[in-house]
C-alpha cells in the first residue's frame, strides 16, 4: 500500500478528518494508525459474535 492509498483509506474510514489532515502524518504513523483500525475492528467483529 503506498502512501496514496493509505491517505485515502484512512479519509474513508475516518471522514472527520480530510486528506490534507492525515498527510501531515509520516508513513509509518499512518501504518500505525491503519492497524490500530484493523484490530479495532477485528475486536468489534469478535465482541459481536461473542454476543450471538
């Protein structure tokens, strides 16, 4: 994934925030944040299931 991608990944995932906003972030914040994202959904998934 390059940095264009990740920029607009995380302006879908998170609207609030525009892309100029996410592109004062370096690369390996932005992959940070991306899995921060993943597990939270990930956790949200598991949480759900859990509850039947």
């Amino acid at each position: 994934m390059d940095r264009k991608d990740m920029i607009k990944n995380l302006t879908t995932d998170h609207p609030e925030h525009t892309a100029s906003y996410w592109a004062e972030f370096d690369d390996d914040t932005l992959l940070q944040i991306i899995e921060l994202d993943r597990r939270e959904v990930k956790r949200n998934v598991s949480d759900q299931l859990a509850m039947g």
